[in-house]
C-alpha cells in the first residue's frame, strides 16, 4: 500500500512512523523544511489537566500511555539520537478566584472519574511542591501525569524513525492539487516537483489542512489559531511542576472569538522558562504584538512574582490548527475516497500526536481501533456547517 | 510620541538622518541604546573621563563634533541615548528608556511620521580553535576598549582576519600601548589587487577613502606593523589564558596549506571577519531583504515598508562615509524635504561612488568557502550554550535535518542569551553546506527577533492594552 502524507509537523511524522513500521510504503510532501511550522512554534505539553471528560481526554490518555512507551522505542528504532526530553513532571493548576476554585473542583472531580489522577491541594501544599506559586491563591489542583517532550526534537525523531523504516520524506515540495481517477478516487497528488502517485492521501497540513483539503476537492474545516509564547534567559531557578493558570481550561475549550489568554510556565531541560500564551483566530499574521506579550507577562507574574525579573529575550508564534468544535478530525473525508484527515488538534497536537496516528492506521488498514473513532469522523454531527 | 521622524541609532548614518530632517525642518526623536552618540565609529570616553584629545584616536573627530554639536543643540531634535527599541508592531515603535540590565525602566511608544533605521552592524569573528580562551577579542570588541576605555588588550596581540577594518583597529590597539606583532589578511593577494587596483580612477571620486586608507597604510608602515596577506590564525592555544597562536598560510578558498604555518607567541588575538548587518527592526518593520540579507531599499533609502528608511550599515557595509551620505538621504526624505535640494544631491552624488567603492571592497575581502576546514569536532561554535563544530556535525548527520529550527533545536546553537547574534551567520553557514541537498529550506534565518532587546517579565506586564482587539 503507498500512502502520501502532507505534512512533516509532528502529526505527519507521527503517522508516517507508525504506518512504516506496518509496511505501508510512505512518503512525506513537505513544502518547507520538516518542523518548520506549527510543531516548533509551541510547547510541548502532554497534557490530560486541561481535558473534560469526553473523547478528546480519551484519545489524551491513549495517547500519553504512547508516549511514554516512545523513548525506549525511539531509542531501539534510531540509536543515539538527541534526546527528546520527555517528562513526566507533573501539572499544577492554580486557582486564584473562588469561582475559578470552584470550577476547578468541579473539573477534577469528573476527570477522577475518567480515570485521571487529579489531587485537590490546600493552599499549604501548593506552595511546597511549589514555593514561588502566588500567596494568594486559593486552591490547586496537581496532576502527577501531566508531561512534556520537547516538540521540535521529538518530530525529527519520529521522522528518523520513520525514514529508518523505509519512509521518505521530501521537503521544498509544494502539494498544489490532485488526480483522479474516472471514479472520483484520489490517486495521487500534484506538486511543484512533478506527480506522484498513491492509494491513499493523507492531509496533515496542520492549519493549512482546511485550504489543502480544498485544494484537493474535498471537505475540512482547519484553520489558524494565533497564540504567542515568551522565552527567558537561562535561570538558574526551575519550576519543577507546569504550572497554569485555572482559566486555562476555559481558555482551550472557548470558541475563539476574542482574543483569550492563559498562562502557562515552565522550565525547559535548557533552563529557560516558557511563558504562554495567547490564542486568537486573526489568520496567518506572525507581526509582533506588543499587548499580547504584556498581556500574557501581566498574568504571569501575578501567578508568580518571582519571575518579575527574569528577562524574555525572545517572543515566537505560531499557528494552532483551529477546528471548531475543539476535536481533531480524524479519518476519511465524507465525499472523496482515498483522501484521509488527521488535522485540526488545536493546541493539543504535540500531546494527541502518537494516538492520532494509531487511530489513522488502524482506519487505513481496515483494522479495529484501540479507541473508538467515530468521534473523530468528519462526518460527525458537530462539524455539520452551521448556517 | 510623535515627532516627525525618529531616528534609531546614533551612529553616522543616524547623525547624518537626524541633521538633514531638522534641517528641513521636521521634528525629530533621534534614540540610541548606548549613553553617548557616535555609535561604533565615533565611540569615545565620556567628557569627564576624556584624558587626552580625541583627535589623535579618532582622525575624522571634528566632523563627529560638529554634527554632534549641530543636533545637540538643536531644539527641533530630541536626543535620547540609554533608549533601548524592544519591538516594533502595528502600534508603534516600543522603547525603554535607562540602564540596559535595569528594571522599571521608562517606557515609551513613537508613533512617527517617518522612521529612519540606522542600526548599523556588529563585528563578526568567524570561529577558530580556541577562540574561546580568555585574551580574544573580536576586532571592534578590542577597539572599543581602545578608545572607549583607553584599555589595551594585551601587550602582545596579533589581529587576524579579514577587511580593511583591520588596519584602524591595529592603528587603535598601538596607540592604546600594545604591541600589535602582526596583521593577518586571509585573503589572497591576488583577489585583493584584482579589487582594489581595479578601475583606478573611480577612487578619484573618493578622495576621503583614499586619504583614511593611506593614512592607516602609512601610520602601519611608519609603527612598523607586519601585513600579511593570504595567511591566517587557524588555532589559539593556552589553558586558561591565550599564550600563542598558529598562523597558516591559506589558499584562495581559505583552506590552510600544509607548508608555511608557524607559531608566534602572544598574549591577546583581535578576529575580524567583516559585520553582520543589525537586522531585527527592519524586519520587524516588514522590510524586505535582499539577497546578500541587508535591508533593500530604493534611491531615496525608503525600505519596502512604509513610513520606514534605512540608512548606514544595515543598507551594506560601506563605511562611515557612505553611512554619512545614506542617513542625509533618508532623513531629508523622510522630512519630506525638497527633491531639488542641494545637499540632497551632494549625499546623492556621494553615495553612488562610495557604493560603487564598497562593492570592491566586499569583493577582495569576501569570506573564503572553506574556512571550516581549520575547525576541529571540539571547536566551540555557539559560546552562549557551548555546542562544537562535532555537535553539529552529529546532529546535521543523525537527522538529515534541512530546517535552522530543528537543526537549532536539535543542536542548540543560536538558542542562549545572544539569539545567534555571535554565531548566526557561522553556525547557518556550517549547516547548509553539510544538510541533505546541500542547502537549508523554508527560508527561516537567525535575523528575526521579535523581541530586539531583553526585557524583565515585570516591565513587559506593564504593558497591557485591552485583552479584546476592537474588530
Ligand atoms: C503557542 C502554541 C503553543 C502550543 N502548545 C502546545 C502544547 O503545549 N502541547 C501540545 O500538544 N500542543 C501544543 N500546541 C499545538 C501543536 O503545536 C499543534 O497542534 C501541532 O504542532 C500541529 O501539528 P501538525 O503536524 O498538525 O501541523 P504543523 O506542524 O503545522 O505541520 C503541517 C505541515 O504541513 C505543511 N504544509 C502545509 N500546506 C502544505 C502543502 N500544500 N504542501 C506541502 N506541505 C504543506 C506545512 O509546511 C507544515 O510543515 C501549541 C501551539 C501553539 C501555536
């Protein structure tokens, strides 16, 4: 079976490595460098915390048990590679309002009951895992499975596994349409380097997936999300735990109409701290936003002020694939055969990177899913076009 | 903030701009990070400090003090130094006023008319084994020392490298005390006589050019300071201080020669390799680049983004004369000053052969393909996280990586306090050469940053606008 995969971000990669290593006969189209867009432009937060029950969580957890399985198996695949720096740290989500305390509450009880480990601290124990969280808190919860990798390392990983596998992948190759066959099945794609031919398509064109799918006749609702981040200056202080703020949650789960912010932070294996982040749907716009980064520095430092002085030397966006009703879409498109999704994760893409690819697999092959995937489907009930 | 144009950097291409506008007439803001006007040309010791006439350090000094006093003393032009740019956006240009390290610093937004960038360059030092041993200095890092702090370097020092720049830094270090016991010009003889000695008489359009080079060549020949060309230092060695260094004959890619290497004992090393264009506002700004990655502009030194100028070293390293001539171009422009005026087409006149004169120069001195050769897998490329020449090596080879952020990431380089300030452009150029295909893609570079200056957490915060953008 030959499959060609749009996209050498971390979605792309992550299905080329698992379809390889099922004998499927892969190549990448990239019309860039591999990681150049949205998988080096964010963090890399495995996270379960910001999750309500309901299928995203579900593919959450499957896909956190994946990646912690990933080192090894990397590790097996590729030899010595540069470390991806996976961690398992933790996540502590701060409450600073009573009504956010209550939310909060609320959420950890009902992801307990999906199976997350979720332990409601008192003010006390917040600040001894955590001395520089602000006084004035009011409750927190602390999630022991909450990890990080770092994102860019961890695509050329899958991408060295997947090429050590027999993958290819080509950049500076511009995917620009499709061939048919008489039927109307995809057979192939168009590039600026000529034809190439396949069974099957895979679109992972992270926040460009909506505008590739319609280049290719087909059907996807993916679009930008802008979210910015700041970068400190090596310190020698660490945050042992990722650190958010309670309106976090609210924030990835609101609809994008105005600009949101919450805050994030964390040490990276480096030593510098990563502060997010924004997230606003204003197209592909990359200019510098000044409010924005004093926005997100004003949160920050009242979730913790001792960070006040630390210096940001660097400020970067990037694009999350937006797809409306906060779900990544999953599998065929609903008209065209041989086209396939796996796009639109949102800010959760790096976290939901190795199920993704299972789920996609398995659907490829005609084999039974690990989860189930209908949520995922293009043709499920929320992505019908509001009028 | 809305003067009529603003002006950042103080050097002589920001002088000059700053001149021609408030001549026209315009108000002017003129900002610059360091305490003084001047800019790395015209660098000098504070008046309260200064303990023997500049002159004798700075041979063009009366030029500096008449424009200096010119603006200085102009009510139309508010000078600014301590102004740290820390972004350029839709709003505006954003500035902190006060020590670069300090915190609670003013914080002000221009909102101009016209906006001349004139942020000139920063020497460049391309790595060699060693140069990360206390006792190297890059060039200009040197020469600053020499004539801002009057502080030499070392008592024995050689200054290797390449460019014309080296000779003034010698000329600097000299009078400074120390003992310079050898110039090395990497580049061949034959390319330099090729460009320098090409169509003699366009330096008869230059007679400044020709007067500062004779001048260095004679206060060299008279200091009897050695100059070699073709040859190069390819290691420094030492413990914890350097104490010596290999010189190497090079061929005309740069590649040392088995024959013709010696030791020469020395206490300090001065590496020059040209400048790297100061780029991350004119980005900022939306300016295009051209190709050689400078800022491009048109006859009037308007950039592709308007209302923004560029004038100086950013435009291409040419020199103070040609700073001169751009800046008096951009900020009688920006001012919107007559099209007929005379001193417009004195600047315009000026700028053509000067440009043609330092085309030569990039030419002669351009930077040989394989200087890399004189690393060795322990070489320190990027200083600020210590990753080696081997560390790329290894990671261009395990990933086949063709894109600067994973091989970045990957790697590390570029990523500490400087931003690849130091060693962008080398630690791009190792890359490329060894990335699958023979060159980088997707077209990201080390030159854009958003955030062109650090600044504390707590400042940034103060800094909020309404959370929700009006549509
Ligand atoms: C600020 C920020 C913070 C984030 N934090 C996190 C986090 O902590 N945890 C987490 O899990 N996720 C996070 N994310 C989200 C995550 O980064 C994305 O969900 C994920 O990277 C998407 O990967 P992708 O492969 O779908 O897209 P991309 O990485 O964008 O890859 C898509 C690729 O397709 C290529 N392409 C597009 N069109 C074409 C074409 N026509 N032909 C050929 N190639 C094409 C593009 O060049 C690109 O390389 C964050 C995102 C942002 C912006």
């Amino acid at each position: 079976m030959k499959v060609l995969i749009i996209g050498a971000g971390i979605i792309g990669a992550a299905c080329a490595r698992t379809m390889s290593r099922r004998g499927i006969d892969v190549t990448i189209l990239e019309r860039g460098s591999a990681v150049g867009a949205t998988s080096s432009a964010g963090e890399g937060n495995l996270l379960l915390s910001d999750k309500a029950p309901g299928p995203e969580l579900a593919l959450a957890t499957y896909s956190l048990d994946l990646w912690r399985r990933l080192p090894a198996a990397l590790a097996d695949e590729i030899g010595n590679f540069t470390s991806i720096e996976f961690e398992a740290k933790g996540g502590l989500v701060v409450a600073t309002s009573a009504e956010e305390s209550a939310g909060l509450a609320q959420l950890a009880e009902a992801q307990r009951g999906a199976g997350v480990e979720a332990r409601l601290l008192s003010v006390d124990e917040t600040l001894e895992l955590e001395p520089d969280v602000t006084p004035s808190m009011i409750a927190a919860v602390h999630y022991p499975q909450d990890a990080q990798v770092q994102p860019t390392i961890a695509t050329e990983a899958l991408l060295a596994s997947a090429r050590a596998a027999g993958a290819r992948v080509l950049v500076d190759t511009l995917v620009t349409g499709s061939r048919r066959d008489a039927s109307g099945r995809v057979v192939g794609l168009t590039t600026n380097r000529g034809d190439f031919d396949a069974d099957h398509v895979v679109v992972a064109a992270g926040p460009w997936s909506g505008e590739v799918a319609t280049r290719l006749g087909g059907t996807l609702d993916v679009g930008p999300r802008k979210g910015w981040l700041l970068v400190t200056t090596p310190m020698a202080h660490r945050i042992a735990h990722k650190v958010y703020d309670a309106n976090y949650v609210g924030a990835v789960q609101s609809d994008g109409g105005e600009r949101q912010f919450a805050t994030v932070l964390e040490s990276t294996a480096a030593g510098t701290v990563l502060i997010g982040s924004s997230r606003e749907n204003v197209g592909f716009d990359a200019d510098a936003d000044v409010a924005a980064w004093g926005a997100i520095a004003a949160r920050a430092v009242r979730l913790m002020p001792a960070l006040r002085d630390a210096a940001i030397m660097r400020a970067y966006c990037g694009f999350r694939p937006f797809s409306r009703d906060h779900l990544p879409v999953i599998g065929a498109d609903r008209d065209v055969a041989g086209l396939w999704y796996a796009a639109g994760h949102e800010g959760a893409g790096i976290g939901l990177a190795p199920g993704t690819a299972e789920l996609l697999t398995a659907l490829l092959l005609g084999a039974p899913t690990d989860i189930p995937a209908e949520p995922f489907s293009s043709l499920r009930p929320s992505l019908a076009r509001a009028a | 903030m809305t003067p009529d144009v603003l002006v950042i950097g103080a050097g002589p291409a920001g002088l000059a701009a700053a001149r021609a506008a408030s001549r026209v007439g315009a108000t002017v803001a003129l900002l610059d990070a360091s305490d003084y006007v001047g800019g790395q040309y015209w660098r000098h010791l504070p008046a309260s400090r200064a303990a023997l006439d500049q002159s004798v350090l700075h041979h063009d000094w009366s030029s500096f003090l008449a424009l200096r006093d010119e603006i200085e003393g102009d009510p139309r032009c508010d000078v600014v130094t301590s102004a740290h740019v820390v972004a350029i956006d839709g709003d505006g240009v954003h500035v902190l006023i006060g020590a670069s390290d300090g915190r609670d610093r003013e914080r002000r937004v221009y909102r101009a008319a016209a906006v001349v960038l004139a942020t000139g360059a920063f020497d460049r030092a391309l790595p060699v084994p060693g140069w990360d041993l206390p006792g190297v200095f890059t060039a200009g890092g040197a020469q600053a020392l020499a004539k801002g702090e009057r502080v030499a370097v070392g008592e024995r020092v050689v200054v290797a490298g390449t460019g014309p720049f080296l000779l003034p830094v010698a000329a600097s270090l000299g009078q400074a005390g120390s003992r310079v016991v050898g110039v090395f010009e990497a580049s061949p003889a034959s390319r330099l006589l090729r460009h320098w000695l090409a169509r003699p008489w366009e330096f008869g359009a230059t007679p400044d050019k020709v007067g500062e080079l004779a001048r260095y060549a004679w206060g060299q020949l008279r200091e009897r300071v050695p100059y070699h060309v073709g040859q190069a230092v390819t290691a420094i060695h030492g413990d914890d201080h350097v104490t010596s260094v290999t010189v190497s004959t090079l061929d005309s890619s740069w590649r040392p020669l088995a024959r013709g290497s010696r030791t020469i004992e020395v206490d300090a090393v001065c590496l020059g390799h040209g400048f790297t264009p100061r780029l991350e506002l004119a980005i900022a700004a939306g300016s295009r680049l051209s190709a050689q990655r400078f800022v491009e502009v048109d006859a009037d030194q308007r950039t592709s983004a308007t209302p923004y100028f560029a004038a100086g070293e950013i435009t291409g390293i040419g020199g103070v004369d040609l700073a001169l001539a751009e800046g008096a171009i951009a900020g009688h422009v920006a001012a919107r000053g007559r099209a007929d005026d005379l001193e417009l087409r004195h600047a315009r006149h000026a700028r053509h052969a000067l440009v043609r004169f330092a085309t030569r120069i990039d030419a002669a001195h351009a930077i040989g393909s394989n200087w890399s050769t004189w690393l060795t897998p322990a070489t320190i490329v990027c200083r600020c996280e210590d990753v080696t020449f081997g560390d790329l090596l290894r990671v261009s080879r395990q990933s086949r990586a063709t894109g600067l952020r994973s091989l970045k990431l990957l790697s590390r380089a570029g990523l500490g306090p400087c931003q690849g300030r130091v060693c962008g452009r080398s630690v791009e150029a190792l890359l490329e050469v060894r990335a699958p295909g023979g060159h980088l893609t997707g077209g990201s570079t080390m030159d854009r940053r958003p955030i062109s200056t650090p600044v504390r957490l707590g400042e940034l915060a103060t800094w909020t606008t309404p959370e929700v953008r009006k549509p």
